[in-house]
C-alpha cells in the first residue's frame, strides 16, 4: 500500500491524468498528416497555405481544448490549455473562410496563432515545472511556436517560403510531440506497474 501512496503523490499522477499521453500522441498526428501534404503540392500559394493552416489549427484546437480538459481535472493549467484550444479553433476556421485573404494576411494570421497560443503553452510549461514530467515539453513547443510567429514577421514576403517554414516547423512539431506521448506512456505504465504488482503481493 506504502508504494501505491508513493505513485499517487508522484508529479506524474498529481498533475496528469493516466491517459495524458493521448494529447501529445493526437497532436502529433494532426502536425504530420498536413506537414506530408505539403512537400507533395508543388503550387505553394497564400490560399493553400491558408487552407492547410486552418484545417491544422482547427483540428488542433479541438484536439487541444477537448482532450486537455478532460484529462488535466484538478490542475492549475486546465482553463490556459482550453483557451489555447479555443483560439487555435477561432483562428482556424478564420484561416478556412478566408483563405483567399493573401500572402500579407497568411503571414499576419500565422503570427498572431503563434503569439497567442505559443506564449499560453509556455506560460504552463513555466506554471507546472516543478509538478508535471510534461511540463519541459509544454516549454519546448510553446517556445517553437512562438519563434515560427517570429519568423513568419521577419521574413521577407514569398509565399513558397512561407509555406515551406510552415511545413517545417508542422514536421518538427509532429515528431517531437510523437516522442514525447510515447516516452509519457512508458514512464507512467512503468511507475504505476511495480506499485500494482506490491500490492498484490501484500495481500
């Protein structure tokens, strides 16, 4: 019993639900699934960069927003992930309607999702670093994002490049996020395992 209290008050179980690990699995796949498509489109335009944005920050907000809340009940960053869903949600179908807008209004759009949503995962990554195994991830992408809305402001007005960064940056995402679910996965069936097999010994 000794060591089922242990695992209970551990960062892992304390800030996470067991299922966590399906967040960062789920937002993976949506980042690689608009990330292939893109090498394989030769006609880079401000519309298809639009188009393939928007489908990405919708369905990434959705995955985001429904899957966050449900699995961190009882953490400090439940509402800030919900918001970040909303907003990539917002910007997404704002992207999808639009997406005849321009390159100058793809670049604008890409940045202010970037600012907003980069900064609030940072922002939770810094909140739970002392109580959540995730929260150097959070860290990690919330800085990535914000440096592609940096990017996107500085970089000279091309649309080819623009979408090819976007590319980029959804490929990077893709497979760190991959990694990280995984690496989640294991380490709490390896903390929650050894504790199980105790106390089944103890009784």
């Amino acid at each position: 019993m000794k060591e089922v209290a242990a695992v209970a008050n551990a960062p892992t179980a304390s800030a996470l639900g067991r299922r966590y690990w399906l967040v960062p699995v789920v937002r993976a796949v949506v980042a690689l699934i608009p990330a292939v498509t893109i090498p394989f489109t030769a006609n880079h335009t401000p519309a298809f960069g639009l188009l393939v944005f928007g489908a990405f920050a919708l369905v990434s907000g959705l995955a985001v927003g429904i899957l966050s809340w449900s699995s961190l009940v009882g953490t400090r960053v439940r509402g800030t992930f919900a918001t970040q869903g909303v907003v990539g949600i917002v910007v997404g179908v704002l992207a999808l309607v639009t997406h005849t807008g321009g390159l100058g209004y793809f670049l604008y759009l890409v940045s202010v999702w970037g600012i907003v949503t980069g900064f609030l995962e940072l922002y939770s990554g810094v909140r739970m670093r002392r109580l959540s195994p995730t929260a150097r991830d959070w860290m990690v992408v919330g800085g990535a994002t914000v440096l592609l809305a940096v990017v996107f402001l500085l970089i000279p007005a091309d649309a080819v490049a623009a979408v090819g960064l976007l590319g980029a940056y959804l490929v990077v995402l893709g497979v760190y996020l991959g990694i990280a679910g995984l690496s989640l996965k294991w380490t709490m069936d390896t903390l929650v395992s050894p504790a199980v097999a105790n106390d089944s010994d103890s009784l």
